[in-house]
C-alpha cells in the first residue's frame, strides 16, 4: 500500500519527498492544525491573486511598453488566452498534468474535473481548489509569451498557439515536474515555477520572436514606450499577485507561506534597484520602466526557490537577478538584435533558469535556507541543471513544430500596412484613445 507520502510526491509533485517533509508539512500535519478551513480559503484568495496577476497586471504592464495604437491587442491577447486556457485546462489540461502517476503525461482519468470531489491527496484542500489554483498558473505562462512578438503577430496565430501550446509544451513539463513525472521522481525540485513557468515561457518567447521577426523599425527606429505610467501600474499589480503565487504555493496558511512571500517581496526589492542602479551608471538615468523591470526580474528568479531560502539569501538572489537579467536584455537586443519586445526571454526565461539552477546554493543553511541540499549541493546542482535544460530543449523544439504546422494554416504575423496602422485598428477595429 502506497504510504501517504508517496500520494502526494506523486500527485502534488510540486518537490521530491525532501521538499514534502520540510516545507509543505505533508501528510497528517494538516490535520493535526485544525485550521483546513483556513488552508483552504488562502488558496482560494491565492488563485484570485495569480490570475490578477494576468488581467490586468500582465496587460497593463506589456501594454504601456507598447505604441498607443497597440495597446488593446495586447490585452485582447492576454484576455483571449485566459479563456482558451481555461477551458482547455478543466477539459484535459488538469487531468494530463495531475492524474495518475506516468513518467512523461499522466491520464485522463480528471477530465473535466471528474472524481474531483473530494480533497486532494493528503491536504484538506479540495481537489476543484487545487485545480483551480494550477489553472491560473497554467493562464499566466502562455501570456507571458505574447510579450516577445508584440504589435506585429496575427490575433488567430495568438489563440491557436496558446492552445497547442499549453497541451504540448506547459502540460507535460508539468507533470514532470508538479505532477509526480521523471523530474519530481528524481528529486528536481521547483517550488512555484521557475521551470515550469518562466524557463518554459522565456525559452518558447526566443524562438517566436525569432521566426515571427523584427518589428519596423529595429533596433534604432522605434519610438519609446506610450505609457510608462500603466507599465508601473501593471508591474505593482504584479508584484502584489506573485504574493499568491509563491505563498499559495506551500499550499497551506502556514509558515512555509509566510516564509516564501517575505522571499518574493525582497527579492523583487533587491531586483528592481539592482537594475536601476545598472541603469543609472550606464544610461545616466533610472527609470520607471528600469525599476518596474527590475522587479520582475526578482520575482521570476526567486519563484523556483521561495520556499527554500531565508531573507538574505532572497536579498542576494533579487541582486543577482538584477544584474544578470539587465545584462541578458543588453546581449539579446543590441549584441544579438533579436526582437524579443517586451524581454520575456531576458527577465522571465533568464531569470527562472538562473533561479533554477542556483536553488541548492541559495537553500543551504549557510544562507539561511531550509538545507533542502545540505550534504548534496553538487549533486543537486547537477540535476537542477538536468531539469533546466531537458525543459529548455523541450520547450524550444515543441515551439518550433507547433509554429511551423500553424504556419500552414494562418500566417504568424499581419501585412506591412496592418503593422504600420496598429493592431488595435487593423485586427480589432478600435482604438484604445481617441488620437492614437
């Protein structure tokens, strides 16, 4: 029989068994707490956070980066996804990613949250809980993606590779790594997201903007951004939102919950003035778009190790992420002049992979972590680095056959004139001001 344990390193998989005894307090610890009503009600309120995170965080922030005459195609996109994936993830996405205990997919068996009842694994949460909490996790990471290929792809290109996207690419990972796979069962190790979301989201962003191609006008020719001011908006709304992100997470209103939003909200502090202050001594100026970058760049490197990492080790990861995000967006834009808009692969795939990787370093006890890798830093280094780039591949060939095949039947990117008037008019027939 298998032992509670192992029900849920096999159907939680958000860690191996290590991550389960100390930071989730598996098993009967959650009723031992007499306070399931609690447990539940903070994951509710975390999966209003992450999908705040979307709409309208993620849309205001991509969207005042952009021209004024793009600014409602981007939040139709990041609207239209939050449905299709919605839908997608109640059909069979859930059920691919959480049911049975498969090394590569898991089953069918949660379509359209069948047999999801009652509560999930050992937890007291209910099982349409967790589903929901995992589906606006599985909303935000296909929209981070339109970031990279803004106000020049095609509306139709935008849904159908959303969706495709989702069953080819976030839906296994995963599993693998969430949901008890190959991953999980080797002991890699991914508290909120690091692989999952951001290295998958950043990865797959390169390539689209590779084989879409460059906007007008780059990389001297564009104008600068039409609102600085919805960019720090979106980028608050953001920062708020990763609190349900990284906290909800632990799956519990506990300490481990605590713990990981004190991790996020520095390391987002120590980013975003990182950046600026990389930005000062090199442009002469910091700017709101620098700090709120920043930010987010802190934000996307502490997910994959919230969980695991005391304050000064989140302070030292926010500092880290800030120069080396800043430095990613410098290589690929200027040395590589590569269009990747809104820096998606720079801050988001940059940040979770260098997250990632540096989890055992920054979860020793030396640095004030949980010692998740004490005694087995070099070995869990080795298979953070596995994990990475099994995804990174993955991700990147999925994109490529998934844009390709698309190809055949709508074109990935509108006509020169469309470009020229703004998606907002072309593909939409509306314009978020007046004059734009």
């Amino acid at each position: 029989m298998p032992t509670k344990t192992s029900i849920l390193r096999h159907r939680l998989g958000f860690t191996a068994a290590l991550a389960l005894a100390g930071v989730f307090a598996a098993g009967p610890a959650f009723a031992e707490s007499g306070d399931a009503a609690g447990h539940v009600a903070w994951i509710l309120t975390s999966s209003v956070l992450v999908l705040f995170m979307t709409l309208p965080g993620l849309a205001l922030f991509y969207g005042g980066l952009l021209h004024a005459k793009n600014l409602l195609s981007i939040m139709m996109q990041c609207f239209a996804i939050c449905c299709v994936v919605s839908l997608l993830w109640v059909a069979v996405g859930y059920s691919l990613a959480f049911d049975g205990d498969g090394a590569l997919i898991g089953g069918l068996h949660r379509m359209f949250l069948a047999g999801a009842s009652g509560t999930f694994g050992t937890t007291p949460l209910p099982e349409t809980a967790f589903a929901l909490f995992q589906m606006t996790f599985a909303v935000i990471t296909p929209a981070l993606i339109v970031g990279a290929f803004a106000e020049r792809v095609n509306f139709a290109f935008v849904i159908a590779f959303s969706a495709l996207w989702l069953l080819g690419v976030y839906v296994p990972v995963a599993h693998w790594m969430w949901g008890g796979g190959w991953l999980a069962a080797m002991g890699a190790l991914d508290f909120a997201g690091g692989i999952v979301v951001h290295t998958t989201a950043g990865v797959s962003a390169l390539v689209l903007a590779i084989m879409v191609g460059r906007r007008r006008g780059f990389p001297h020719g564009l104008t600068p951004p039409h609102s600085p001011g919805l960019t720090m908006t979106g980028a608050g709304m953001l920062w708020v939102g990763w609190f349900g992100f990284n906290g909800g997470s632990a799956l519990a209103a506990d300490g481990a919950a605590a713990s990981a939003i004190v991790a996020t909200h520095l390391a987002a502090s120590a980013g975003a003035m990182t950046w600026i202050v990389a930005e000062w001594m090199k442009a002469g100026k910091p700017t709101s778009i620098g700090i709120a970058t920043g930010c987010i760049a802190g934000l996307a490197t502490i997910t994959p190790m919230a969980g695991f990492v005391g304050p000064a080790g989140a302070m030292l990861v926010g500092f880290a992420a800030g120069l080396v995000c800043y430095a990613a967006t410098l290589f690929v834009k200027h040395r590589l002049e590569i269009d990747d808009s809104l820096d998606v692969f720079a801050v988001h795939g940059c940040g979770g992979m260098l997250g990632s990787i540096l989890l055992p370093v920054f979860a020793l006890t030396a640095f004030g972590g949980t010692g998740a890798s004490d005694g087995k830093l070099f070995g869990m280094l080795g298979l953070q680095a596995l994990a990475v780039l099994v995804t990174l591949v993955w991700s990147a060939l999925a994109t490529v056959v998934i844009a390709w095949l698309l190809g055949f039947v709508t074109p990935l990117r509108v006509g020169a004139e469309e470009e020229y008037a703004g998606l907002d008019l072309a593909t939409h027939g509306e314009r978020a001001y007046e004059n734009a």
